[in-house]
C-alpha cells in the first residue's frame, strides 16, 4: 500500500467529523441550560470543553492536507511559482471571508441602509458568486460575469456597513480576523514554510517549537500585560495556532513514507507514542495560563494536538488500512467540500432572524437534552443538504 495519494480517506473522515462537530457546537450557542462540557470554556476558565478541542483539529487538519495538496500540484505538472501564487490566493480568499463574517458580528443597524441580517445573508451569497466552481461547459465571458457581480456585492456591502454604536459608528475593521481569517493565517504561514521547508522533519520540528513558544511567552503572566500593551500584531497573540497546522504537516509527512501495511501500522505506533508525551507536557505548561481556548494557551495547544493525533491513528487504521469507508459515506460531503458546508449555516440563521421570533423553535425544543439533540439533527442536515449540493455539483473552491 502506498500513500502517495492526493487525498487520504482518512483526513476526509477525519475533517468531516470535525465540521459535523463545528456545526453542531456553533448551535449549541443558540440553546439553554447547555451542559458545559459540550460548550466552550469562559473567558478565565481553566478547562476543556469539546466545543475547545474542535477548532484545533480542523487546523491540524489543514496541516495532515498540505503536503499531499503541494505535491498533487506538483505532479500535475504546476510550478514552484505556480504553487507560491495558489497559496497567497487561497490564503487571502480565507481572510477576505473571514474579515467579513467577524464584522457582521460587530454590525449595528442603527445607522445602516440595510439590516444586519439582509447584510449577512448577501454576503454570504456573494461568497458563492466569487468562489463557486462554475460548471466547465460556461463560458469563461459567463464565469466572469458571476464573479464579478459578486465581488460588486461584496464592494457594495463594505460601503454601507457600519459598526461599533449608533452614536459611534465605525467602517469594517479585522477585530479578530473571524474563524476562517485564522484558518487562513495559519495556511499562509504553514504551507509557506512547508513551501521553503519540504520535508525535513526536524526543521519543521522547530518551527512547531517555535509556535509554541509564541505561545508560552504571550502567556506568561510577567510578560503578558507588557505585551498587551504594544500595538496589535496578530501573530503575538494567536500565532501559536500554526502549531496545530505543523503538528499535521509532520503527522501526514512521517506516515506517507510508509509503504506495505506492516510499515504502516509500525509508524503510527509510533505516532501513537507522541500522545501521552504531547498530553504530559501539556499539563506541565498548565500554570502558564491554564488549559484555555481563547488565550490560546500552550497547555491547549499541546493537550488538543495529542487528541487530533489519536483521532487521526485511530481513523487511519479504519479507514485507510482497513478500508471501511460506508461508515461515514452520509457525512463525507464535509469533508470534501468543507467550505460550502461551513457557510451553509450563515443563509440558515440569517433566514431565521430576517423571519423574526415566528420562524424559531419553542424553547422547549432548543433547551437542555431536546436542545443538544435539536443542535444534532441540524448538523446533520446542513452536512446532507451539502450532499445534495455537491452531487448537483454546487461547491465552493478556495
């Protein structure tokens, strides 16, 4: 067996897991009387919640995806320089979303010519005008046409916004970049160094260390008021992010050298070794900071790559060596066109709220048990509505 493959049937049940889960736990937001250890942890809180460890298995998804996406183009025949432009347009489409989506959070209707929510659900169409997969019988004058209209509405959507308060209003800002500018910011920056790096583990290795320590020295509590004080720069405060993407960059890149089923099951034995490692030094780095999503703290960021890594060892054996694959052939969609699949929640909850307190659930039914329950079902419909999506071949490319 050979794992020269573009894609990994693996990373594909893995990131649909995770997006099924992504789902699932930005609506439990919506709810009551939510058990806490489905939530996020609070701000102060030195606990790990599941909603805690969602967000970094995707990244460190993103990074299992890297090596074997640069080496697929690669063999298609795309330059290094090819290559370099397709990672700053990915990277920058992600930001450009993510920019957006933060600061519908932050929108203010007072002032606006549209609502908050109109303005929402317009963006997230125009998402679909711009990155759309146009079927390959159009026109290219036809292509063309949709994606600049999109890039209009968007233009149009920049210049009516308004933020901050009704007595003071303020233009689209990148606050916190949003969910899919941090994903993006960490692409740029990992698919950059694997890029220059390739596949020299130990250099990678460094650069993992190196993201940690971002990390550790951001929180350490005899730095960090110092720190807060100097001008915003992303990478002060969350760039120990990319660890998650470099920690999957070296997984894909150690299990990729194994060929015949025997080599396999001995490299992710070994990678298996790496857990209780990851999950010991993760709480000896608990004083600093504590075990904290928000504060992406190191005792996160070790504690959280532990488990990403055992959820990969444990797919890669069912799926990859074993080959049972129909288990989740009803979530795969989530994990081969992610991005519609994220986005498909925006148009759902912009409707909602355009609709009014009519069109919502009774509390009963988004409340305690029922509620979690509620959140479920959705998560399952929005991953079989990006089915229905992706066999009429509706998808999203960035």
């Amino acid at each position: 067996m050979t794992l020269l493959r573009r894609r990994l049937a693996s990373i594909d049940a893995f990131r649909a897991i995770t997006m099924l889960l992504m789902i699932f736990v930005n609506d439990l937001i919506l709810n009551e009387r939510v058990p806490a250890w489905l939530e996020h942890a609070d701000e102060g809180q030195d606990r790990l919640g599941l909603a805690d460890t969602v967000f970094p298995a995707f990244l460190f998804i993103v990074g299992l995806s890297i090596p074997l996406a640069i080496r697929h183009g690669h063999e298609k025949g795309m330059s290094r320089r090819d290559t370099f432009w397709h990672i700053l347009r990915r990277g920058a489409a992600l930001l450009i979303m993510g920019v957006f989506i933060v600061n519908y959070e932050e929108y203010t209707t007072g002032p606006a010519l549209i609502s908050r929510w109109w303005w929402m659900l317009l963006m997230t169409i125009a998402f679909f005008f711009v990155w759309l997969v146009y079927p390959a019988r159009w026109a290219v004058g036809r292509k063309t046409l949709f994606r600049v209209l999109g890039i209009g509405a968007l233009v149009a959507l920049a210049l009516v916004y308004k933020g901050g308060t009704a007595a003071h209003p303020t233009w689209m800002k990148t606050h916190w970049y949003g969910i899919l500018g941090l994903i993006g910011w960490v692409y740029l920056v990992c698919a950059m160094l694997y890029f220059y790096i390739g596949d020299r583990l130990r250099v990678l290795g460094v650069c993992f260390l190196f993201f940690l320590g971002v990390s550790i020295v951001w929180n350490m509590n005899s730095l960090k008021a110092e720190m807060e004080s100097l001008p915003h720069f992303w990478f002060l405060d969350s760039g120990g992010l990319c660890a998650f993407a470099m920690a999957g960059i070296m997984v894909t890149i150690y299990y990729r050298r194994a060929t015949g089923s025997a080599k396999i099951m001995q490299n992710l034995f070994r990678l298996t070794v790496w857990i209780p490692f990851l999950l010991a030094a993760g709480f000896a780095l608990r004083p600093i900071g504590g075990i904290a999503k928000l504060d992406v703290t190191p005792s996160w960021i070790l504690i959280c790559t532990a488990i990403s890594i055992a959820a990969f060892v444990l797919l890669a054996v069912v799926v990859d060596i074993r080959g049972q694959e129909n288990w989740y052939r009803l979530i795969k969609p989530a994990g081969t066109i992610t991005l519609t699949c994220y986005l498909l929640p925006y148009i759902h909850f912009a409707l909602l709220m355009i609709l009014g307190e009519q069109a919502r659930l009774p509390l009963f039914m988004r409340s305690g048990g029922i509620g979690v329950l509620k959140s479920l079902v959705f998560a399952f419909l929005i991953v079989l509505l990006t089915g229905v999506l992706e066999r009429k071949k509706i998808r999203l490319s960035v």
